[in-house]
C-alpha cells in the first residue's frame, strides 16, 4: 500500500452515500461519516488523492457541471482536504474516452500527478471501476458498501483487494 502513492477514489457509492434520487437530492448528497477523517490521515501519510468520476446527469440536463463543482467543493471544505476531482459529464451513448470503465479520467489524473501505474491505486464499488482500473493497467481495490456486493458477485477476476469500506484503508497509514 506505501508503494500506491496515488490514490483514486470513485465517489457515489466509495466516498458518498449512493444517491438513488440523484437528478433531485444532488445537494443533499451525504459523504461516509468516516470519509473525511480517513482522507486526512492518508494525505497525512503522504498519498496524493483524486477522485474519478461518471456524472452523466449534466449530460442528461439534471444538473450543471457548475452544480457538480459545488458539490465538490462543499466535499473539500467539509474532509479538510483538497483532492482533484476528475469528472465525465457525458451520456453513456456519447462514446467519449473519459467514462468509466475507459481509462481516461485514471489517465488524466496519473499525468497531473506524474504518477505510473504501478504507483496509483483505484478504489470503487462498481464494475466500471474495476474496469477503468483494468485498461489504465492499475490495481484496484472493490468497496463492499454502494454496489459492491452486487459487483463483487459479477467480476471476472478478483480483484487486488476487498475491503469493507475506504475505512478499512486506515490500515495502511502507518
Ligand atoms: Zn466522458
């Protein structure tokens, strides 16, 4: 785990509630109460972190990526730290590159950080994730809270690591 020095997070599901009634409750969108005091401790550690994802509702006209941005920034305000939000606002009809599972946004945001991929770890509830992961060549860690039981169930290989929640990365601050 010392060795993944940058660590990207998908967001519904991994570092927020998952939001069902998302084109109407974005605002309402509620972070793990464990979230932020884990993001700290593993800045502190010395990881770099982003977060990784699909946001198709702006492409879908519930919301604006201004909206998105709020969002964000109400995140980063309310976790005392200050990660990088990658962001697909396309429509899954759209064919962009940047959607999971392509690789694009993991692509993007191991440039930034001038971090390879044996260097960068993605962290995610979804099938989407764990194939962003597979086609950027990044180990992947499956979260069992969001969609990840369903997930875990329909991978077709396992995946580096399971883990119950982002909680459970607290055992690799050291
Ligand atoms: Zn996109």
């Amino acid at each position: 785990m010392k060795s993944y020095r940058l660590l990207l997070f998908d967001r519904d599901g991994t570092l927020t509630y998952e939001n069902r009634d998302y084109h109407r409750e974005l605002m309402a969108l509620k972070a793990y109460p464990f979230t932020g005091s884990l993001l700290r401790d593993l800045h502190q550690a010395g990881h770099q972190l982003a977060v990784v994802t699909n946001q198709s509702g702006v492409a879908r006209g519930y919301w604006s990526l201004k909206d998105v941005e709020a969002v964000h920034q109400r995140f980063c305000r309310e976790w005392g730290v200050d990660p990088i939000f990658y962001v697909c606002p396309h429509h899954p009809g759209d064919g962009c590159p940047c959607r999971k599972p392509q690789p694009g946004l993991i692509r993007q945001a191991m440039a930034h950080h001038r971090s390879g991929p044996e260097a960068t770890l993605m962290v995610g509830d979804s099938p989407a994730d764990f194939g962003a992961a597979q086609s950027a060549g990044v180990a992947f860690a499956l979260v069992l809270t969001g969609r990840g039981r369903l997930t875990r169930a329909h991978l077709p290989q396992p995946p580096e690591m399971v883990l119950d929640s982002i909680a459970d990365l607290r055992a690799y601050v050291v």
